[in-house]
C-alpha cells in the first residue's frame, strides 16, 4: 500500500482514497484466502467484479473500477476442506439467503464476504449454462498472487447468468465494455 502510494506521488498523480481504501480491503481479503487456498492446493477462481478488476487492471490500470465484494469459484467437493483452511485463518463460513460465503476475520456483513460459487451448476435456475471448469489464469494485483478466471469464462458466465442487473446496471455494462479490449 505504501509503495503505490508514494509511487502515485512522485509521479504527480492524485488519488481517491475512498476508491484506494476499498480496493486495498478488498486486495488484503483476497490475500488472506487465496495464499492458503494455494499453499493447500485446492483449486479456485477469482470470478465477477474482481477478476474483471485483476484483467483490467492487466492492460489498463486506469480503467479500473471497484468491486463491492469478492467471489470465488470453488469445486463442491472440496466445500468441507475449504471451510476448515478458511478457518484456520479467521474467516467463519455462513449460509444465508442460499449463498455460501466466507466472512473474513470480524467481519458480520455478508456484503463484505468472498461469496463462493462452484463449478459445474447454475447460481439460479434460469442461468443459461453452468458455472466452466476451473482453469485458471495466475496473475497478480498489487502484489497479491491470485487464480482468475479467464476472459473468455468470465464473459459467458456474466452473459449467461441471465440477471436483470447485467442487463440494466450501468455499473455491470460498464465492466462488460471494459473486458472487450482484453
């Protein structure tokens, strides 16, 4: 955080700390999963807002823009081993409102959760295709070494997913526009 900070600096750029504050949270949850999921090699994706913020921020980090939350793509079978490394680690695993999510150390709002979304089925029942195969890109954000969900995948889950907020958001448009010059 500090390093980008002074970078932005020296090289007369400003910065929103609203937007930075957000984004260095959300960049130290990621962290905190995705290194122990990765040392206990159990596959996993970076999916939605996040992974169109890492593969934006690829190719044009200016044109980055905040997520809310973070959402990983999981394998059913390895649930259970999750939950317990998830655990040694702080988070609390919670099913509400028929999503699974990981509630990072104090954290209670399952807004501010890494929501857990799993290969293979469909979030809801009038999703066009199911969730592709786990194969991830391995790229980085800030430093953070993390698994993300290809492009290509990532465009087909967000058109099939079929959500009236994909289709009327301009937040959700927008991170759709910003995918087709990847």
């Amino acid at each position: 955080k500090q390093t980008f900070l002074l970078d932005t600096v020296e090289k007369g750029g400003s910065i929103n700390t609203m937007f930075e504050e957000r984004l260095f949270a959300l960049v130290g949850t990621l962290e905190r999963i995705a290194k122990p999921l990765a040392a206990e090699k159990i596959p996993y994706e970076l999916i939605g807002g996040g992974a169109v913020m890492v593969q934006v921020n690829r190719r044009e980090p200016s044109a980055v823009r905040n997520t809310k939350d973070l959402d990983i793509m999981i394998c059913r079978a390895d649930l259970e081993r999750i939950k317990e490394v998830a655990g040694r680690h702080g988070f609390v695993f919670r099913h509400a409102a028929g999503v699974d999510m990981l509630l990072p150390p104090g954290e209670t709002q399952a807004r501010n959760a890494v929501h857990l979304i799993f290969t293979g089925e469909k979030v809801r029942p009038n999703q066009v295709l199911p969730n592709p195969p786990i194969r991830p890109e391995h790229l980085s954000l800030h430093g953070v070494e993390v698994a993300v969900i290809p492009v290509v995948d990532l465009v087909a889950m967000k058109l099939s997913n079929n959500r009236d907020i994909d289709r009327r958001s301009e937040e959700h448009t927008s991170e759709l526009q910003s995918l087709r010059h990847l």
